[in-house]
C-alpha cells in the first residue's frame, strides 16, 4: 500500500540511522509448546547458550544506540534462563519486553512465574493470543485471565493479533474489548499471508487482508490517522509498518491521535535530549495530564480544525481518570515480486 492512499499529499517515513535504530530483537530458543497457522519457525530444537546471548545483547548495543529491546523465539518463556536475560538487559538500563503465547503464566503456577518475570525487571508483555491457535479455544478468554495477572504487577501489557481473512478490521473491537485494563498498553497486529502461497503461481493478495482496509475501519469506528510508517527496503511511499499513537477515552470510546508532524517533533526533540530515538518507553504515561495537554495545545496550533475532537474525547473523562495512551502497530505480510 502506497501512503498516499492515506495521506494524500504523503507525509515522510520514518528512516532512523543505522547506529539509531532503537529496537532490536533476541531469540534465545526456537523451541516452541505451539504450532500456530503461519508460523515460520522450522528449527522447533534450537536453543541458544546463555552467554551467547549475552554476547548478542553486548554486540547489538555496540552497534546501536538501543532504546528497547523484545524477547521473543520460538516461545521464550521455555528458555530456562530467562529472568538472566531479562536482568542483563534491564541492567544496561533499555526496555525490555517479552513476546509469548503466555501459557506458562495462564496454567497453573503462572502467578508465580509472572512474580520472577517482573522482579528481574520486565518492563511490558505482549501476549500473541489469536484464532490461529489450536491450544486455546476461547482466546478471548485467555487474554482477559492474562490481564487480571498482570493487572497485579501494574504491568504494561500489549496483544500481538494476526489479523486472518475472517477477522479483516477486528482491531477497533480488540480495542474497545480490552481499554478497561488501565495497564492495556496497545496491539501489534501481522496480516496473514502465507509466504508458500505468495510464491505459488495465479496468487492473489486479493484473498488475504490489506493494510487498506485494516486502516479503513480504525478509522471509520475510531477516528484514528497513522502518527508515521516505516517503509519498504525498496520504496519509501510502500508502507511497511502503520504506526497509531493516540489518547483514548475508556468511558466514550472518543479517541485523539498524535500527527504525523507532531510525531516527528517529539521524535527530534527526544533525539536531541537522550541521544536516543523513541521506541518502547512510553514516554505520555509519565505526568500524563502534562502530556495531554501539552499535546493537545500544540496539535491545536497546527491544526485549530481538531479543536472540536480534542473537547470530545475529554467529555465525561472523570477528570482525565478514564483516558489512556495506547499504539496500534499494523504490519504487512512478507510478499513475492516475480519478476
């Protein structure tokens, strides 16, 4: 998908250095209690010694002025060190995340395993919870027992969503489904595309979700704009990555989206002070109210048109006690040129 079919006159990628880039990844075992629908884990035996891990952390900080760093495998909550790992990197003062189906902390025992996690200093949690996955039968059930967990912990917790062909734009409901937690932190969303189909000759993206679409209904039930993108390695205007930050009131459901320029400005100025680009952090949690309105007076300035939406999204917030600062990340699924 092309920007433009968003914002027409297009707005600029986000296209951090190389030595900036602020987010890296770490797969400490391939190993897997899960067989999910497009997985591309082939190698479910692998698992990674300690102290080469460490050495990948050590060399990705070297090479990057890293802000966050995700935790993921495989299933990563099989590895036997993981609260090592999760120290070690809390200990170089980034944050960390982990990426799990969360069955560990679902079954028994996991209020337990949950208490370790965050005492060796996990920050937030993304739980891949979704319909493609046999071992759960009602994953919205599951997800609200791994909230009322984390709940406990005050613990930033996020959903990882694969959006199917049968589910195309479930994200507002995901949203509305789950802002009661006030530890909800937002969704990183994957379209399907099976990448053994994408290959195969007379193949259609036709059949398969689109970032299009997906956006058209967050904006539709939601009102949200993407706040930036990250582009193709080919294309700077074939969007990669559609990134939403924005404030939410639980009680009415009104939302007001940070813009692309105001975006960009606080991506600079963050830049400027800490040396750093913004990523994990979730800098608006902290003096909330001074953020909002902060934000809301200088998106005012640029556009007094939005005068109308910030109002509404304040209407019946208690006082601010019912809003929320949440992200949608929506990634495109690998696709085949072939040509």
């Amino acid at each position: 998908m092309k920007i433009q079919k968003i914002y027409p006159k297009s707005i600029k990628p986000w296209k951090p250095a190389l030595d900036l880039v602020p987010h890296l990844t770490i797969e400490t075992n391939m190993t897997c209690n899960f067989c999910c629908n497009i997985c591309y884990n082939l190698n479910t035996t692998y698992v990674k010694d300690l102290e080469d891990v460490y050495n990948e952390i050590d060399i990705g900080i070297s090479k990057r002025k890293v802000d966050t760093m995700t935790i993921m495998g495989g299933e990563p909550t099989l590895y036997p060190e993981l609260c090592q790992v999760i120290s070690y990197i809390s200990s170089k003062n980034i944050f960390c995340q982990l990426l799990t189906n969360g069955y560990l902390i679902y079954t028994e025992g996991g209020e337990q395993f949950l208490d370790n996690l965050v005492r060796a200093g996990l920050n937030r949690i993304i739980f891949h919870v979704d319909l493609g996955q046999d071992v759960y039968q009602d994953p919205f059930e599951v997800l609200h027992n791994l909230f009322d967990k984390t709940s406990k912990h005050h613990l930033l917790t996020s959903i990882s969503w694969t959006i199917y062909s049968d589910r195309r734009g479930f994200l507002p409901q995901l949203v509305t489904g789950f802002m009661k937690y006030g530890h909800f932190d937002g969704i990183l969303a994957l379209l399907e595309r099976p990448i053994d189909l994408a290959i195969s000759p007379g193949f259609s993206k036709d059949r398969y979700p689109n970032m299009l679409e997906e956006h058209g209904a967050l904006n539709k039930i939601l009102n949200l704009k993407p706040s930036l993108y990250l582009p193709s390695s080919v294309d700077d205007s074939e969007v990669s990555w559609l990134v939403y930050l924005y404030f939410i009131n639980t009680k009415s459901g009104k939302t007001f989206y940070l813009s692309p320029l105001l975006t960009r400005l606080s991506q600079k100025l963050s830049l400027k002070v800490s040396k750093r680009e913004v990523f994990g952090k979730p800098l608006m949690r902290f003096a909330f109210g001074f953020s909002l309105i902060l934000t809301g007076l200088l998106e005012l300035l640029a556009k007094p048109g939005r005068t109308g939406e910030f109002f509404r999204m304040l209407i019946r917030s208690g006082g601010m006690k019912h809003l929320r600062f949440h992200y949608i990340a929506i990634q495109d699924a690998p696709s085949y040129d072939q040509e």
